[in-house]
C-alpha cells in the first residue's frame, strides 16, 4: 500500500477513537427521581417477563 492509503486510514483510525473518546468524557448520569427510577425498574421486569413467555 502506497504512504497515503496509510495515512487516510490512519487520520479515519484517530478520527473514529478521538469522537468516541469526545463522546465518553461528555456522557452524564441522568438524575432519575426515585419515581421514575421505580417506573424504569417496572418496566424492564414487564419486559423480561415479556421476553420470557416468547422464549
């Protein structure tokens, strides 16, 4: 492979792992009320139970 193709790939390589590196350091915790956890909580059994009978 030509010097260039290398360097394409490699600016696509940094520019792919520097967005997810961005991404990671600007991710927050949503601040859930403890209704809204409950609610949460609720609805994942449904689903599971949900998935459960289809299995």
């Amino acid at each position: 492979m030509p010097w260039y193709a290398w360097l394409i790939l490699l600016v696509a390589i940094g520019s792919i792992v520097g967005g997810l590196m961005v991404l990671k350091q600007s991710a927050q915790k949503l601040p859930l009320t403890d209704e809204q956890l409950k609610k949460v909580h609720e609805r994942n059994a449904e689903m599971d139970a949900k998935d459960a009978r289809n299995r």
